[in-house]
C-alpha cells in the first residue's frame, strides 16, 4: 500500500504541468468547504508536486477533517490517513495487528475518528491502538492535566462505599458502627476508586512489536498530578482532600491541532519504528519513554482507536469508539448500552470489557465492574491493564488483599511500571502494611524521580514506621517537585502536628492558605490544630471559614462544635451538632462523628443546666445514665441510649440565651490572680515527648484544680492536726483513742460515691468532703480528692468521654479497660512506641517468673516444657515472643502491696495480638477494671492516703523543712504510683495522676518548679516498675531538685468562691489574654 501511494505521489509530477498545477491551488484557496474529498486529494498532490510539503501535508489534513465531518467514503478516508502517515515519515500514528476477531472485518479497521461529538458522534480523536507485553493496556503518564470538573458522578476510591453502602449508613443501624475506641477523628473523603473522571484508554489484547500508545482520553491510572491549568472537582494539584487515599491522574484530547503533530510526537517518542508489523516482539520498557515525552506534547495528544487485522481487511466499529466517548464525557449509562449491543455479538471482546467494568466503576457499581475485568482477563490472561482495573476496583471495595495480588499480577507483564508500583504502594498503604508501601514507593520514585504524589505518600508510610527523619525528608522532596502542592504540604503539616511540632505545622498551613486560600483543608487542619492546643475561640474562627466554603463538612461541623460547647456558647454548639447530625453520610469513619455528635449534644445540654449552679453540682457520673456513658465511651450506635435514657431538657427550657452570662465573664481581681497562678503551675504537667503538644486550656485547667485540691486537703489536715494535737494532750487512752480514730479513717475512705462499695447504678454522687460523724469535722476519701481533678478534667475538655469506670452499666462487671497500643500493626504509634523496649523487657520478666501467659480466653499457656523457657531470653521483637507462644496472649504486670505484706495486686495487662491479614501485631497496654481488682486498689489506695495523711499532720505539719517533708514526698509519690497501676477512668489518668501530685505537694507547701524531663511519661514509668519503691527513686532523681518550698499558695483567693458557678469555671478555661 506505502509503495503504491508513494508512486502515485512521485507520478504527480508527470502527470500536471506547472500551469495546471498552479491551477489546483488557485482551486484549493476558494476553501476546502467548496471541494469534493477527491479534489483535496489532487491539490494536495500538486503542493507536493511543486516540493511544497508542508502545504500539501496542510491540504491533507484538513481534507481529512472535513471527510470526517461529512461522513465521507471509507476508502478515500483512509488513503487521506495514508497520505498524512507517509508524507510524515517518524511522526504518524502507529497501529498493529491483531489477532482477536480477525474474521470479523467490521472490528479490524484502521481510522482515526475526530470531530466533535454531536447526538452519540465522537468528541476528540479516538484511535485504537495495542500493545505486546508491556505496561498493560492502558498505559499512563503523569502530569497530565484531569478533566474531574466536569466529571462529578466518580465512584469511590480505596476504603469508599458503593451507592447501596452509604445508604446503609442511617443513624438507626446499630450495627454499621464499629466497635472502636480511636483516639483521633480523621478526614475521609469520597475518592475514585479508578480515577477522579479520568478517562479511559482501551487497547486490543493482541500482540505487536511496536510500543507506542497514544492514550490521553479513557485512562485510569495512579498518578496524583494535575496540570497548571485543570484541577479536579474538589482537589488540588492533583491529590484528593484526604490524605491517606490516592488520586489518579489522566490525559485530556481537546480535538486534532493544525496538523496532528501533537498527537504524532507522542506516538513516535514510544516507538522505535513506524512501519506495521504482524510479527511479535519481546516487552519494551515503556517507563523511560513514557518519561520523555514533553509536558506539552502529553496535554496535546490523542487517543486513537484503531484495529489492523493479519489480512488487511478495513472496516471500523464505531459503536467501540462512540462507548469510549460516552464514558470519556461521562455518560456512563449510555456508554454502557453501546458495549452490550457489542458484547451480544461478541461476548468475550476483553477492550469492550474493560469498557464496560470502567464505566461502571465509575458508576460506583463495583461488583460489576469487577465481573467484566475478570472476564476480561479470562479472555486474555496477558491483558495487564485488566488486572490492575481490578485491583483499582477491589481497592475500591476495601479488598484490599485481592487488589495487591491484582497490581502484582500487572507487574508481571510490566515489572517497571512506575505507575503500577506507585497504585500498589498506595493500596498497600491504606492495607496498613507500611513496609511494602515503602517497598513500593521508593522503588516507583527511583524510577520516577519526579513523582511528587509517590513522595508524599512515601513520607506518610516512613512516618508510619517511626522513621520520622527519612518521612520528613520525603515529604520536602514532594514539596520540592512542586512548591503548590497543596495535599504534600498538608500532609507535611499533619506530620508536624502528630510530632507535636507546632511552630512547623503552623508554617506549613500558612503557605497552603498564601497558595490557595479557599482550600477548606486548610482551615480544619488549623482549626484541629488550634483545638490541640487549647485555643478553642481561634480554632472556631478557621472552621468558620473552612464551612464557608464547605458547608456540609462534618469534620468541621462535629469540631467546631465542640469548640462552641468548651467555651459555653451552647446554643450555637448544639446547632453544629446537629447540623452534623442531618450530614449524609459517605463513610464509616464519618458515622462514627454523627454518633459521637449525638452524645456530645446530651453533654452540652447537661452542662447548659448546670451552667447557673454551683460547680460542686456538675457530676457527670453521678447524673448521666451508665448505659449513656459506656456507649459514649465506646463510641457505639445511640438507638439503644434513645430508647432507654431518658435525654436532656432542650436549651430554651434550661438557658435560655445558650451562653454564659455576662457576670460568668466578668473580670475580677481576685479571678486574674488565681489564673496567672494557675498558669504558672498547671503548664507542669506538659510532657516533653513526641506527639503531646502543649494546651494552655489543659494547663489552666490543672493549675486551679491543683489549687482547689491543696486548699480543700488543706482544711481537712489542719483538721486532722487538730485532733492530732489533741490526743498527745490526753493519756495512754488518749492514744487508744488516736489507733481508734485512724481505723474509722481508713474505714471512712472506703466508702462514699463512687467507691467499689456504691452502686453502680446510682444516679446521683457528690465528690465534695464528707462529714465525719462522730467530730463533725469536714472528711476527704482518696476518691473525694481525685475526684475534684476528675471534675475539671471533664470540663476543660467536653470532647473527651472522662468518667469513674465502676460508674458504667454492666460493662464493668466484665472488665471495662483502657487500651493503649505502641505498635498497632507495622504502625509505631508516636506518642507510646518510645515505651515499647521497657515492655518488651518487662514481659520477658514476667515470662521467666511465670512460665506462663494467658490466652485470649483467659486460659493459662504453659511455657515451662519444650525449650521454650530458655527461648525468652533471646527473644528481640513481637516477632519473637510470638513465636515463643505460637497464638494470641496477655501477661499481667504486678504491683508489689504496700498495705498488705506480700501480697502482689495485678497492674496493667500487657496484651500481644496478630493482625489478622495484616503483617505485625496489636501489642498493647490494657488495664480491665474489673470488681474484684478495682476492691484490691481502693483498699491500697486508701491506706496510701492515709499514710500521707499520717505524714503530714502529726510533728510534721505546717513544716517549711525541706528534709523533714521526706515522708510526705514519698508518700504522695506511692499513691501516685497506685493510681497509675489502678487505672480507674475511662481516659485522662494520666493527667489527673500528675494534677494531684501537684496538689498534694502544694498543700505540705512544697511547689513543683520545674518540668518533666524530656521523654519521661510518669505513669508510665509507674506501670513498668513492680515495685513502688522503684518508682519512688526514678521520679524523685528529677522532682526533688524541682521542688520549692512556699507558703504563697496560702495568700491565693479560694477556688471555689471565686469560680462558684459552673458557668463562671468555663469561662476561667475560655478567655485568654494573647
């Protein structure tokens, strides 16, 4: 055919004189619109004739254009396309052979189809091309620009939800919500599983040795970038608003240029030989060629569907091509009736199916779109691009496993691609398994080096696995690629908050808001931060402005929220909290923010109540429902708390003005003195790790508890010096009297609310001092002291679920527990993973000691027989002691008794869990507060109070002797010790541990002056020493040089008159002087 055209060419010369040459031209300028494609056809010749190519190649191509529009003869078109392909040697579209339906000749033409689409007609150029071998059938660059603005029905990406799922997600369906304790509620958005309106590339199944696709339209790949030019629906530069979740990238053919050189270029630069060819070749590496290709060659090119049987029959299928452009515009439905008409024909065509199964992805019609991929590769096994479409989709479906071993299925036909290890590392990501995402990802950026979206991701994987330097590092080379990519310096900024870096956080999150200002990431991430750190009225500020642009978000809703219900703007607080209550609903993760929405609106109009009495009347255990509480707690579906517990009084029934009043704000002498003294002494209880950033609301909050606490231990200490002093003025029955007087104490302390001996359905508690009958002086139990730092613990923060755990319903007959994982699978969990080596040791001594462990079902494990003892003392990781075991197990740590001579009570459960499908394993800290054990600690916890109170306020008392306080010191630092092995609230013990340490010791007059070494976490240091004594000397080393003695806190105004009322105590921990 290439010789004969060229003959005819060569022949143009002989065949027209110059005049009649000249003469063709004068025709051709009265424009293409007036001629016959015939006549085209001669003009052109004559350019060519007269060594005018570029003129002639011009004539062609618009002859070519306009047979397209008319509809024009098959045959004459195609020999245009001829014409074009030779007169253009090195830049003409390649085609090859195929091997599939070879008898059927309407399936096996060569044609570019352009023009506009019109009523079905196509809309750009469509060619359709194969490969052998390589990437897959769609092969992908990135950098090229997404058309998702126009593209708004996309389904879901990894971890999404179907249609029919996210319909499941109504409030009255206990059983969606899962059952979780997650400390954080992060930001999951709607993502597309195989694209964000990327277009489709389909490709024959057939072999040919050429490697060039042309292939802008119909893609489905995993790039995250955009161009400067086009954003998609929603994102920015290219990634989706979440930021575990990865966005997908695809070309854009607008239409042919001037003369098809855009397309041409890009078809060439992949291709070493322009000639069609029926014989097969081995792969090529299509990675680096793909790399070549210019930015402007990629926004320009055009995807082609063309077909080239063995025998050179030429006919076309059209309704292949129109399914293509119905998808492409994103007319799914339609796309998808053409592809059945052609599957009735031939139901094994693998283009058609994967046609089909993208076009209802995109529909979100997952399962589908799954059948058609697996048919698809049953018809062609070496279709690669099938194989990684369904690994997209199970992606999609959150089958994670199958989509990993789909990807390492399409790496087999393409082990280099780029973009396949980019999708797998991203998939293997959100499967939690960091270590092959880092695998994969750092692969993809070596072949790749300016993947900016592999970068992010990689740095997100490496933080994951504690390697914060190497992440950081990953993360600035993303930002560095593109100094506007929004998603990498968000996640960048969300690396820095779970640092606790602050400073950098902030920095990042202004250069997002100077590159794009209504990027509404941008201001939860502040406001999340914000909120973090205390600043609730600033925090609410950025949410507001983040809702300004997306009104419908529940992460802000949910948050600012409870910013609102902190500061006592209760009106607006519940108005949010219902707002997030009517979102629909798009995620499991989202659902778990409506419920807690739910019960935070009970809180909020709780505290509303109270806001006008006294602070001493806000008890939260003693008056919420237990069944309230532990659902609260547990984050579970509130149906069960709807039908069952009776809800709060509306705000109009209980403050009518949802705020705080005027005289609750008002600024008094005496308020300003005991705020700056709290400042002062509550910023003491900010740990210098990783992770806990430091909140000026939580320290104002421990400084007028600590306050409050030294001044009510206070009075009952001079009580109990006063009938100290007493009984030494008596005789030997003045003693008896005394022995008899500190059994009633310990007697006393027993008791009370909320102690072991009440009832765990009471309803009503008070936490103030007690009256001792027989002296009618004012009595504190060790539960009355901590109590009152409870108290402000759950006010300070109404987002955090604070209660007494012998307060829940029935859940604490079982062992109701806090659980705090180091490792949670291949994740280091930032703030705890530093203890994890201390664990690990402490568990083998308990090993070696034991010869046992225990296993889920609470049976014992025997590990006196088959070497396994002599097998602890090598053991260096999870790994390790898993093996050891051979299944699932806990151990108990023990606390050696200070009351009771020998006896050892159980600390906290050390707990060691495989992951399921997952690599690594759940190991843990969990500590059940069951009946019995929580009987054992109020037994020792109020023998430690006593003994401080016996310290304290015989000779000692009043004492400004550092030394002669030794007593005291120490006997604050054992109850200290019991608290944190006891473990009694739902979260917040550590805090509260340390708030009444600094209580205590400000009562006795000595003031903590200094910080808590960097990396130290007290109740830690508590839970992994046995003996109390050995916690005593790891604490004292750093807190006695520390301390100051003082009598200062006396001159202090009293907490409790001066912030009398609820209201008055919210607006202490709300107003800041910046």
């Amino acid at each position: 055919m290439r010789s004969i055209i060229c003959n005819a060419i060569s022949g143009i010369a002989n065949q027209f004189p110059d005049s009649q040459r000249e003469l063709r031209l004068s025709q051709c300028e009265l424009g293409l619109s007036q001629c016959e494609l015939g006549l085209s056809q001669c003009d052109s010749r004559a350019f060519s004739a007269l060594g005018r190519k570029d003129d002639a190649i011009a004539v062609w191509e618009q002859g070519y254009e306009h047979a397209l529009r008319q509809s024009a003869d098959l045959k004459q078109l195609l020999e245009l396309e001829e014409l074009l392909s030779v007169a253009k040697p090195g830049k003409q579209d390649i085609s090859f052979t195929s091997d599939n339906h070879v008898s059927n000749s309407k399936l096996s033409t060569r044609v570019s189809l352009s023009g506009p689409h019109i009523d079905g007609k196509l809309n750009g150029s469509l060619k359709y091309q194969n490969e052998y071998n390589t990437s897959g059938l769609f092969q992908e660059h990135r950098d090229v620009s997404k058309f998702c603005n126009t593209h708004t029905d996309n389904f879901d990406t990894l971890n999404g939800n179907s249609d029919g799922e996210r319909s499941k997600l109504s409030l009255p369906l206990s059983e969606l919500l899962p059952d979780t304790n997650s400390r954080t509620c992060e930001s999951f958005k709607n993502r597309n599983a195989l694209g964000d309106g990327s277009k489709l590339t389909v490709d024959s199944a057939d072999t040919s040795d050429n490697n060039s696709i042309c292939h802008d339209n119909y893609y489905l790949g995993s790039s995250d970038l955009t161009s400067k030019n086009q954003k998609p629906c929603g994102l920015k530069n290219g990634t989706h608003n979440n930021f575990d979740t990865p966005s997908y990238a695809s070309g854009s053919c607008t239409g042919l240029s001037e003369n098809s050189e855009h397309c041409s270029k890009s078809s060439a630069s992949t291709s070493n030989s322009s000639d069609i060819t029926e014989s097969h070749s081995m792969p090529n590496n299509s990675s680096d060629s793909n790399n070549e290709i210019s930015d402007e060659s990629k926004r320009s090119k055009k995807f082609c569907v063309a077909k080239i049987s063995k025998t050179k029959s030429i006919s076309v299928d059209f309704r292949l091509s129109r399914g293509i452009a119905q998808v492409n515009e994103g007319k799914y439905a339609y796309a998808i009736s053409i592809f059945d008409q052609i599957l009735k024909e031939d139901p094994t065509y693998p283009e058609v199916l994967i046609g089909r199964g993208t076009a209802y992805a995109f529909q979100r019609e997952l399962e589908a779109a799954i059948a058609d991929f697996t048919k698809a590769i049953q018809s062609k096994p070496s279709a690669g691009e099938a194989w990684k479409r369904r690994g997209q989709a199970r992606a999609a479906l959150g089958e994670s496993l199958e989509a990993i071993e789909d990807l390492t299925k399409a790496l087999e036909f393409d082990p280099d691609s780029a973009d396949i290890l980019h999708e797998r590392g991203i998939v293997n990501f959100k499967f939690k398994d960091f270590d092959a995402a880092v695998e994969d990802l750092s692969a993809c950026v070596k072949l790749d080096e300016n993947n900016k979206s592999a970068y992010t991701y990689l740095g997100m994987a490496l933080s994951s696995i504690g390697e914060y330097k190497r992440a950081e590092e990953a993360h600035l080379k993303s930002i560095q690629l593109d100094r506007s990519f929004l998603e990498a310096w968000a996640h960048l900024t969300q690396f820095y908050q779970d640092l606790a870096n602050s400073e950098k956080a902030f920095d990042c999150l202004q250069q997002v808001i100077q590159i794009d200002e209504r990027y509404a990431k941008a201001y939860h991430l502040r406001g999340l931060l914000l909120h973090g750190m205390g600043d609730h009225r600033k925090a609410i500020k950025d949410l507001s402005i983040g809702l300004s642009i997306e009104n419908l978000n529940i992460e802000c809703l949910y948050l600012r929220a409870s910013c609102y219900h902190a500061i006592g703007e209760y009106a607006d607080a519940v108005k949010d909290y219902d707002a997030a209550l009517d979102v629909e609903l798009d995620s499991m993760e989202k659902f778990v923010l409506q419920c807690l929405a739910f019960y935070q609106k009970e809180i909020a109009l709780y505290t509303a109540s109270k806001v006008n009495s006294e602070f001493s009347w806000f008890d939260i255990d003693g008056d919420i429902d237990p069944l309230f509480k532990e659902y609260w707690c547990k984050r579970l579906h509130p149906k069960n708390v709807c039908e069952k517990v009776f809800r709060q009084p509306p705000l109009r029934d209980s403050l009518k003005k949802g705020k705080l009043k005027k005289q609750d704000m008002a600024v008094t002498k005496h308020k300003i003195a005991l705020i700056l003294a709290a400042d002062s002494i509550g910023k003491k209880i900010q740990y210098d790790c990783p992770g806990f950033l430091p909140n000026r609301r939580q320290h104002r909050m421990a400084g007028l508890a600590a306050i409050e606490i030294a001044q009510k231990v206070s009075k009952t200490w001079r009580s109990l010096h006063a009938d100290w002093k007493h009984s030494n003025r008596s005789s030997k029955s003045g003693k008896r009297h005394r022995r008899k007087e500190r059994i009633s104490l310990a007697s006393q302390n027993r008791g009370g609310a909320g102690s072991s001996t009440s009832s765990s359905s009471e309803t009503s508690a008070s936490y103030g001092s007690t009256e001792d009958r027989s002296s009618s002086r004012p009595m504190m139990s060790w539960q009355d002291v901590y109590s009152l730092a409870v108290k402000w613990r759950q006010i300070s923060e109404p987002c955090d679920p604070v209660v007494w755990v012998n307060k829940l319903s029935e859940e604490f007959n079982s062992g109701f527990g806090s659980h705090t994982p180091m490792v949670l699978g291949q994740a280091k969990v930032v703030r705890y993973f530093p203890n994890y080596e201390r664990t690990l040791d402490a568990a083998k001594t308990i090993m070696r000691n034991k010869l046992s462990v225990h296993k889920k079902s609470d049976e014992p494990i025997d590990l006196s027989k088959e070497g396994k003892s002599e097998k602890i003392d090598h053991a260096k990781s999870c790994d390790d002691l898993y093996e050891l075991v051979g299944e699932d197990f806990w151990l108990a740590t023990w606390c050696n008794s200070t009351a009771f001579e020998g006896k050892q009570l159980e600390g906290t459960r050390i707990i060691m869990v495989k992951m399921g499908q997952q690599r690594g394993y759940d190991f843990a800290i969990r500590t059940p507060c069951t009946p019995s054990r929580w009987e054992e600690f109020d037994a020792e916890m109020t023998m430690a109070w006593e003994a401080i109170c016996n310290a304290y306020c015989g000779e000692t008392y009043g004492s400004t002797d550092f030394n002669a306080l030794e007593s005291v010191r120490e006997a604050i630092l054992r109850m200290t010790y019991y608290w944190y092995n006891f473990m009694p609230l739902s979260r917040g013990t550590a805090a509260v541990g340390f708030v009444i340490l600094l209580g205590l010791l400000l009562a006795a007059n000595m003031e903590f002056a200094g910080n808590i070494p960097k990396g130290v976490q007290v109740d830690w240091e508590a839970i992994l020493n046995f003996n109390p004594s050995s916690f005593v000397d790891s604490i004292k080393c750093w807190l006695y040089p520390s301390i100051k003695i003082t009598t200062m806190w006396k001159d202090f105004p009293d907490v409790a008159s001066t912030f009398a009322t609820t209201g008055s105590v919210v607006a202490a921990l709300s107003s800041y002087d910046d």
